[in-house]
C-alpha cells in the first residue's frame, strides 16, 4: 500500500523504520523504494488536477545519508539534494506529482545514487556504519507519497536494481538480503 503524508497540512508528520529493524552489521545494503512528490485534497472526490502544490521537504534520512526535495521556479518539477558525510550531490529537474524510483547503494567507498534504473551520481567518501540508525522518510514539510520501501543487507547489482524497477519484474525477496520491508512492517501492527 502507498503511504500518503501530507506535510502541507501536518507539518510533524513522517514515517520511520525504528532502529531495531536496522540492527545488523551491514557490510553492504541497498535502500529501494518509490516516491512522489505533490500535494492532494484528503477528500477522494475533490481531485482537480491543477488543485496540487508542490514543497520542500525530507525524503529520507539514515544515519549520514540524508535526501532532500527543493521545488523549482516553475512550479512543477524540483531538484533532489543527496547529502552524506558533508558531501552534497544535487539531482535537478524531478518532476512533481509523478512516481520516481529511488535507489541508494553502499559502495566500497561511498554510495551510488539511482534514479528510475539509472545510476545517476556517487559520493566517494569513506562509508559510516549505518547499525541501529533509525530511518526517518517524508518529514520537515515533505506533502506526497511513498510505496514499496525495501532495505537490503546486501548491495543489489544494476541488474537487480533494473530488474527490481516499481517492484513488476523481480521483487527480489531473498530472506538473507532482504532486511525489512514496508509491506512487512506493516502487517506486524
């Protein structure tokens, strides 16, 4: 199920994943999941397209790694801010109010960022441990909607991370990569 937050109305709002699901010595991991950003009405009848706004806001943070959403001038697209260990990586031109796969990878020194199946970037910095780090997604103002969370402790090749592309084709569940999911924590409360 898709999680809708709606930081333009509730500010406070997030969604985390407690630190005791993160509670491995992760060698290698991979976090994998879908966002969009935009604003709609709470009321399910009242969807007018042009109803929507966009905000900055926090898409996730664990530990050092932190991911931001800052709108543009023109309104309907904005630029993703990836940060880790004071390295700043910026992804321009996201469109709003449209799904885009996220997928951030550990890498032998540092963390390759994914954006819908393409290895967008890497910061190349010598990795922090990322153990028993809580992991905050969709806070500080964030207004819009995650799906298909996923971490791994293990870093998933392109091809898994092509193949695993809105969860259709793949959806690798392998009990010793796969850490957590959302579809997981959810159905334990």
């Amino acid at each position: 199920g898709v999680i809708h937050l709606h930081g333009d109305k509730e500010p406070a709002s997030f969604f985390m994943i407690p630190s005791v699901y993160t509670n491995h010595t992760f060698t290698n991991w991979t976090l994998d999941f879908e966002f969009a950003i935009g604003t709609h009405a709470l009321d399910h009848e009242d969807h007018v397209l042009d109803q929507g706004s966009i905000m900055d806001g926090e898409i996730v943070e664990w530990g050092d790694l932190k991911v931001t959403y800052f709108v543009q001038d023109d309104g309907w697209r904005g630029k993703i801010i990836v940060e880790y260990r004071q390295r700043t990586i910026r992804i321009s031109n996201v469109s709003a109010f449209d799904y885009h796969h996220l997928v951030l990878r550990s890498e032998d020194h540092g963390v390759s960022i994914w954006v819908d199946t393409s290895c967008v970037d890497y910061i190349q910095t010598p990795r922090t441990s990322m153990k028993s780090k809580k992991i905050m997604f969709a806070f500080d103002g964030f207004a819009g909607r995650l799906d298909n969370i996923k971490l791994y402790n293990a870093r998933l090749k392109p091809w898994e991370i092509s193949e695993n592309y809105w969860g259709e084709t793949l959806n690798i569940n392998e009990k010793e990569k796969l850490v957590i999911s959302w579809g997981e924590l959810k159905s334990r409360y």
